[in-house]
C-alpha cells in the first residue's frame, strides 16, 4: 500500500474525529480573549474556551459517575 492510498484510508475511516478536530481548532482560535469567572469568593480569570473546556470535563465526569452501576436494559 502506497503513502497516498495509506492517506485516503485515514481520511475515509475517520472524516467524523477529523472534522471535530478542526471545528475544536476553529472555537479555540475564535474564543481566545480572557474572561473572568466569579464563584463565592472565588475570582477566575481565563481564555473562554479553557473554562468550556473544564465545564464540559467536569460534566462529562458526573455524567460517567451518574451511569456507574446501572445496566442497561435489553
């Protein structure tokens, strides 16, 4: 198998993870201005879409805690 053919086989098996990466690329480049955060006493501040990028971790964390233990029903 050539390089070229090696290429389009990546390309062709994952279009869906490549498009994700560069839409992420695209909202990193267009939400780099800092922004503050006020929680209690507590004063953040940080690129916007570091802070949506802990929210989404911190989300997706208590969803993976929220599923443990539970089966799936058939």
């Amino acid at each position: 198998m050539s390089g070229k053919d090696r290429a389009l086989g990546i390309v062709r098996n994952h279009w869906i993870s490549i498009i994700l990466v560069i839409l992420a690329a695209v909202f990193i480049a267009q939400n780099r201005y800092r922004t503050t955060i006020e929680l209690f006493w507590l004063n953040v501040t940080s690129p916007l879409w570091l802070i949506l990028l802990v929210l989404f971790a911190v989300g997706f964390a208590a969803g993976r805690l929220s599923a443990r233990g539970k089966v799936p029903k058939k």
